[in-house]
C-alpha cells in the first residue's frame, strides 16, 4: 500500500508566508518541486486587475508578458466560478485541442517550452490563484499530483486570506508576526483540534471538559498570539510549530 507523503512541513510553511509575504517564493519553489513543475506562478487580486504576480522559475520578460495576457487565458476564465480550494488542470476546463488554438497558448506557453498547468483557486473568482506549469518532456498531470495539491488547496486558501486580512503582496518582505507566546499544554491541545475542524462541544467530549472550559482554553490562546479568530489563531500556531496540521 502506497503511502500519502508527510506534508506538515510544508503547510507549516505555507502558513508562515499567510503572515510574512516575503516567504512566498520559497514555498511556491517547493510547491514546483512537489509536483515535478517546470515553473510557478501566485497571483494576488489589485482592485479589478490582475494584480501582483510572483513567479518562480520563470523568465522576467515571460513573467511581464503573463502580467498581460493571462485576462485571456481561457483556462483562468473557466476557473473563475469554481469554489476556492478547487484544484484543477487545463484539460479540465478545456479541450486540449481548443486550448492549442487559443492565443494564452501560442503566445505565452509555446515560447518557453510549457504544456500544461495545474490551477489552485485560493479565494472566491479565482481572483488569487496558484499555477504550476510542466513542459511536454515532464507530461500530463498524474492523479498522485492532483491529488497532493487538493490536500494543500484548503491550507493555500486560508493562507492566502491571512495575506490578504494583513494586506499583504508578494513585494512586502515583513508583515505583522506574532510574538511567539508559548501556550500552555491544553491550550495547543484544543487549538490543534480546533486545526482538525472540532467544535467546542466535541472537544469538551473528547477531553473530559466542560463546553466552557474549551472555549476559555481557546480564547487564551487566541490573546497571546494576536489572533481575532480561531481561524487566525490556528494559522499562526501552525507557521510558529507550536501544533501540527
């Protein structure tokens, strides 16, 4: 039996660039990696446009040219409605043979040697979105690879929403950390599974506690790392390894 490979350390990461943009570009490295990708790119909503770009791998002139021409990638426009978190590829959305015949194709993907590209929606209108090309040599997209990618999707779209609730882009090198407060033993222990999706009253069965007692033991944690939610505070107890995704 084939084993899912470990990727705590991977979210971890992911969740430490949710609260310093700067770390971006090394997570998306490893994100190519991952998958066996010839080169990524994450963009960020701007008011209507296309907003910031960052990409990994991929040269400046290309890069500038995607800054233009991705309004007409008919895969991003398929992509728009879909749910945040949805994972996709281009032959998804589109037929292989009307993708070849469209303009995002010859224009962008052609002269740098690219096929195909996975697609992750970070926020809704996949205004925010991960993608990650491979060339013909490295092939289509296998189910394994889908796969890893749907299991960091949630992590990606929550980590991409603390960016945006810090109002943070790919160009900002340090944005607000929390002050690494270490939590006591039962506060990581009901933030961690607050982390797996558990309600209060779940918790409180699972431990022996009172509802109450669960929610003060949160509501502590949430104070000493600066969160204004659950959601926040669990992202910023992942990227500072005090629980475990």
């Amino acid at each position: 039996m084939t084993h899912a490979p470990d990727l705590s350390d991977l979210v971890g990461e992911i969740y430490e660039a949710g609260l310093d943009a700067g770390r971006w570009p090394q997570v998306l490295e490893r994100l190519t990696d991952l998958v066996g990708g010839q080169f990524g790119a994450l963009a960020w909503p701007q008011g209507s446009r296309a907003g910031a770009i960052l990409g990994v791998r991929m040269n400046p002139d290309r890069l500038r040219r995607y800054e233009h021409i991705w309004g007409r990638n008919l895969v991003v426009n398929a992509l728009l409605p879909l749910p945040a978190g949805s994972v996709v590829t281009d032959r998804m959305l589109v037929p292989k043979a009307e993708f070849h015949r469209s303009e995002f194709y010859n224009d962008f993907l052609v002269p740098q040697g690219s096929e195909t590209v996975i697609y992750v929606n970070c926020t809704p209108g996949g205004r925010s979105r991960c993608a990650i090309w491979r060339s013909p040599q490295q092939g289509e997209w296998e189910e394994a690879q889908i796969a890893q990618m749907r299991r960091l999707a949630p992590h990606l779209r929550r980590a991409m929403e603390i960016n945006q609730r810090l109002n943070a882009s790919p160009s900002i090198q340090h944005a607000h950390r929390p002050n690494g407060a270490l939590l006591a033993p039962r506060e990581r222990e009901c933030l961690a599974k607050v982390a797996g999706g558990a309600t209060s009253k779940t918790i409180a069965t699972g431990l022996g506690l009172s509802r109450h007692t669960v929610d003060q033991y949160v509501e502590s944690a949430m104070r000493k790392l600066g969160a204004g939610s659950r959601s926040e505070a669990v992202a910023k107890a992942l990227a500072l390894g005090l629980i475990r995704a």
